[in-house]
C-alpha cells in the first residue's frame, strides 16, 4: 500500500509549515497538496523551500478542489469556519480529515460530527500526547475528588492566539466536567472581573494569559482546604502538534466513518 497523501491546510502559516516538515520526516506519508487562502503572497511557493525541508515540488495553492483529487487526508488548522466547510468535502469524497482548529462553537462541533458520519473525523483542541494524557488524568482525579475541591484551569499563549480560554484549557475543562458528572456548560466560570462575590462550589474556573511567544502552557489546579494538586503540561516546540495530528490521520486511514478524539488516536479513552 502507498503512501497517505496529505492535503496541509495554511500551509504558509507557522502550524503550515511545521506539518509540511513533519510530513516530509515521517515514513508512510506523502505531500498531496499545500493550500493558503487566494491573497496569499506565499502562492506558487514550493512548499517544502518554504518550511525550510527541502524542494518538495509542491506549489503551494488556493485551488481545494484540484487539491483533493488524489489525495487521502486533510490536516487543517484554520478557522471554525473554514473546518466546517473541508468537513463538508472530506465527507463527500470519503476522505480522513484532522481538524486541529480552536474556538468551534457548540452548532460547528454538531456540524463536525454530521460529516463524521460519512468519514473519519478526528477532532481535538490539542494534538499532543501530553496533554491528552493530562485529559485523561484531570478526568481521573475529578471523579475521586468531591466539590470540597475547587478546579481551576490556567491557560497561557503567545500574544498572537486569538481565542480564549484556549481549546487546551476548554478540552481540560471537559474532562474535569466529565469526571465529576457534569456539562462544562453548566459549570463554566470564564469571565471574573469586578465585585464577583464568593466563588460557586463545584465551578470549574479559566483563568487566560497572552504574551510574548508562549507556546503553551496549562496548568490544572484542584484546590481544597490545606492542600492543593496541581497538574501541569508545557509546551516547547509546535512540533508536538503536528506530530499528533499526522500521527491521527495515519491511524484514521483505515478507520470507519466516526467522529474521534486524540484520546482515540492515543488508545487513552480508559482513563
């Protein structure tokens, strides 16, 4: 069997260019196509040259239908919107698509697992194997913990991250909410400023930090009297990311038609 043909979406961008480079290093995957949006300056540029891994002689383009012809997965990092479209696409043509994109709406993440039930979907607010394995311990350490316990999610990114909390802290968020039997929904206090008054028991609080060139750093703190747990995950190079998602599209080549998580991928839906 050949090799997983690739479509990166932004692939000019900072994520673009490191999935390129980590599609170029992996074994089992090829480059199908690079897309950046019509107004880009980095069209006709090889993608390989400009991700800094060697000529690939892949121009990359703004033509998503040429680009998906021939090819096996889509990996995207984009917007809301623009994923809820390429699902729409993935699904029509059968193919794998990895969704890495942050700040999907309630009515985007329905959207999502609509077209997953043409194709393989993998979805996550975070593609590393670390945090994921934190999901799957906050869930565990939430269950056990009653309310006497205060949750507290704090969340810090470059200056240029553009939502928040991010879809790390939110994806946290939903497993402390899953472990304690609850919709985060319900649960969620995002918005503290001002005479708040005392704190909610059994809220599960978001505290947000933008500056500099912070790649990610997450720290989950179950607070209670005298004593206090935190658990910690930071992040050092984006190239955790791209190593996920490439990781999740290979696993999903084969998969049938369902909506997954990089708990999935990661075989950690037992924690």
């Amino acid at each position: 069997m050949g090799d997983m043909r690739l479509v990166i979406m932004g692939a000019a961008g900072r994520m673009g260019r490191m999935l390129v480079k980590v599609v170029s290093e992996t074994p089992g995957c090829a480059l199908a196509a690079a897309i950046e949006h019509p107004q880009s300056i980095a069209l006709a540029q090889d993608a390989g040259l400009l991700a800094g891994c060697g000529r690939a002689n892949v121009p990359i383009t703004s033509d998503i239908e040429t680009a998906l012809e021939g090819a096996h997965g889509i990996i995207d990092f984009t917007t809301p919107a623009a994923s809820v479209r390429l699902a729409g696409l993935a699904a029509e043509r059968g193919l794998v698509h990895v969704i890495g994109t942050t700040g999907l709406s309630d009515d985007e993440i329905g959207a999502l697992r609509a077209a997953g039930e043409r194709t393989a979907i993998v979805q996550s607010g975070n593609m590393s194997l670390g945090v994921n394995l934190l999901a799957g311990l906050v869930r565990k350490v939430a269950a056990t913990l009653g309310e006497e316990f205060d949750i507290e999610i704090l969340e810090m990114h470059h200056r240029a991250k553009v939502d928040a909390p991010s879809g790390t802290a939110l994806l946290l968020g939903e497993a402390a909410a899953e472990g304690r039997g609850v919709a985060l929904k319900d649960v969620k206090d995002a918005a503290r400023d001002g005479h708040t008054g005392a704190r909610r028991a059994g809220d599960i609080g978001f505290a947000v930090l933008r500056g500099g060139s912070v790649v990610g750093e997450h720290s989950v703190i179950f607070a209670g009297a005298a004593e206090r747990i935190e658990l910690v995950h930071k992040a050092e190079d984006r190239a955790i990311f791209a190593r996920g998602a490439v990781k999740a599209a290979l696993w999903a080549k084969d998969r049938p038609p369902g909506f997954y998580s990089m708990a999935d991928v990661l075989g950690l839906t037992s924690l």
